[in-house]
C-alpha cells in the first residue's frame, strides 16, 4: 500500500493551485517548464549544437566578403549571432558582408526577460557606429502569442513583448519584426486581441523603434497569412499608432501561404499595394522556401534550392517598389555561421547589378539546388 499511498501524494500534490507556500523541510518543487504554444509561423530552435564564431574571426572555407562586390541598394544583410553580448551582433555583420543586422535581444524560447543596462547599450552603439551596417532591427521571441484566448499566457505574451519594445528602444534598434498570434478559438477574436494588446503596448512605451508586423504562412489558427487579413489587424489601431506599425515581408511565408511569387511576381505585388499598401512596408526576409506554393509550411531555405528559385529573388533585388526596403536573410546558416550568409548576399548583390550569381568553389560550395525551380 505504501507505494499507492506515495502515488496518490504526489498526485494530491500536483493538482494544488500555484501560489501556495511550501513547507520550509520540503524541497522547493520544480516548476514545470513553460510549454510553448501550438503556434505556427515561427520557426523551431535547431538542437544541433554549432559553434558561434567571435567577431572578426571568419573561417578560411567563408568566400570572398560580399563587400568586394558594389552595391549601392537598401541596406542588406541576415540575422547575426548576439552571443557574447549584444555588442557582438554589428561585427558579426561585417563579417558576413551585411549592411543590415536582425538579431534577438534575449532567448528566444525562454520568458525571462531583462533590460539592457547602459554600459550594454553604450557598447552596442559604439560598436555599430565602427560598421557600415545602416538598419538593425529585433526579432521578437517566438513565445509571443498576442492573440491567445489564454488569460494567463496572453498576459505573459503582453509582458515579453513589452519588453522587446523597450529593448528595442533602448538600442536605437530601427525596427522590432513580431509575428501575429494564434487565434486558437475564433479568428476575428483572436485578431481583436491582438490589436488590443499592441495598442496597449505601444501607448507606453514609446521611443524610435518602429513595430513591423510579419506576414506568416497560414498553418494552423495562426493570423496574418493574407493580405487582407493583415490589413484588418493594422486597421484596428488608433490614426495615432498607424505611422508606427509597419509590415515585414517573409518571401517564404508569402509564397507558403499561396502568392506565387515565381509566376505571378508582379501580381503578388500590385495586391501587396492595393491592400496593404508599400508605404506600410517597412522589410523583407529574403528566404526561400523547401514547401511548395500554397503548403502553409513555414519551412527557409537558402536562395535559390527551393521552390521559389534565383528569378523571384533577380525581381526583388531589382524592383523599384523594393528599392529603398531593407532586406534581410533568414536562410540556413550552415556549420560555421557565416559561409552561407556570405555566399547568400554575393548572389543579391550580383541580383541587384543584373549580374549572374557568383560561383562559389570549395568545401564551402554550395550544394546543387534540390527542387526543379524555374529561374
């Protein structure tokens, strides 16, 4: 009977509220680790372990920098590595050729939050004022569901995101790219909640950092995989929050979620327009996509091995609706963080000339494309 007794203790035990003080001889129990949200649209944490590399040190199979290659476009580059301190993500960017840094301002998959100190952001300037990097934004943390149903985990969503914002602000950070929600119950509810939250959010904290709300791929309950749905959400925000929300433009998501990109290119731009507007759009993630069109599956891959192809990404890197827009790469990083990342923005630079990608040899090449694309 003991056994059953101890059972039925420790099943007692777990179902007693939260909050309640626990005896000073018991060891603290554990928390259960936050679960995080059925929430498409956001992409999973690899747990292959890759070594970062530290600012400056580029490895010898990296390919010529992309400096070496003249482009006078909108600020252009990926998302760089803050570890080691946020002060580490501007070098980073130079070592990949980037004129253009996204980066995360904590753990991504974790909630605890923090603020920057001011030796942290003094560094952080210091150190991008040395770069040619002209655009930095933030990508929010992939726990963020603004649109929940859940009391308690929308709160917690509010909280995160608060702090991204200020954060961000902080940094001088020109922009902070979030992802709609999860309406999980109703769709036209879930788009009211997220509205209310940003709108909470923005009415106090205010700074230069401007909130670009990213277009997804539709799986699932997620918001903001249409044009028009997109719309609908900004439209809910007050005249005076409108000119401090934008839109970011994930070429994946985009294609994912059924614009063909690849057939109809300037179709997908005249209703990116006449919807949404492109003074609403504030950046581009440059990603292509390993799900073909209309799959609702967020899945990058690296320019050109995917189903979108090099031809869509020529028209991007040379459409005059496109030609003040910062872009940014989210594609595959590869082992060392940086080959990929360079090999990457050679190739859109060389678009943005109306040149033929640059080859790369060497054991950093990169491999063949593994879809039959039209270019």
């Amino acid at each position: 009977m003991v056994p059953r007794k101890r059972a039925a203790a420790k099943k007692h035990a777990a179902k007693k509220p939260a909050g309640k003080s626990v005896a000073a001889k018991k060891p603290a129990a554990k928390k259960p680790a936050a679960k995080r949200p059925a929430f498409s649209g956001t992409r999973p944490t690899s747990t292959r372990a890759v070594s970062v590399p530290k600012p400056g040190t580029v490895p010898a199979s990296a390919g010529a920098s992309p400096y070496d290659i003249p482009y006078t476009g909108a600020p252009l580059g990926a998302h760089v590595s803050t570890s080691g301190g946020v002060a580490t993500a501007p070098p980073r960017g130079v070592d990949i050729g980037a004129t253009a840094i996204q980066l995360f301002t904590k753990q991504a998959n974790q909630w605890k939050e923090r603020l920057f100190d001011e030796a942290e952001v003094a560094a952080f300037r210091q150190a991008l004022a040395a770069t040619p990097v002209a655009f930095t934004n933030a990508h929010d943390s992939y726990l963020i569901n603004l649109a929940s149903p859940n009391p308690d985990l929308r709160a917690k969503s509010i909280t995160s995101f608060e702090y991204e914002m200020r954060r961000g602000n902080a940094l001088g950070l020109d922009a902070v790219v979030s992802h709609p929600g999860n309406f999980m119950d109703d769709r036209a509810s879930g788009i009211a909640r997220n509205a209310d939250a940003i709108i909470d959010v923005l009415e106090r904290v205010t700074g230069p950092t401007r909130l670009l709300m990213e277009l997804t791929a539709g799986q699932g309950t997620v918001i903001g995989s249409t044009f028009e749905e997109m719309a609908a959400l900004l439209a809910r925000l007050p005249a005076a929050l409108q000119v401090r929300v934008g839109v970011c433009l994930d070429t994946a998501h985009v294609f994912a979620a059924g614009y063909d990109l690849v057939n109809d290119f300037d179709g997908v731009m005249a209703r990116f327009g006449d919807v949404l507007g492109f003074h609403r759009l504030g950046m581009l993630h440059l990603n292509d996509s390993k799900a073909p069109l209309g799959s609702k599956k967020d899945r990058h891959e690296l320019i050109g091995a995917g189903f979108i192809g090099d031809g869509a990404f020529r028209r991007i890197m040379t459409e005059p609706r496109l030609a003040a827009i910062p872009k940014s790469l989210e594609t595959p990083k590869g082992d060392d963080l940086v080959s990929n990342d360079r090999a990457m923005l050679r190739k859109l630079r060389a678009f943005a000339r109306g040149e033929r990608a640059p080859e790369r040899a060497g054991p950093g090449a990169m491999p063949a494309p593994r879809h039959r694309i039209r270019t």
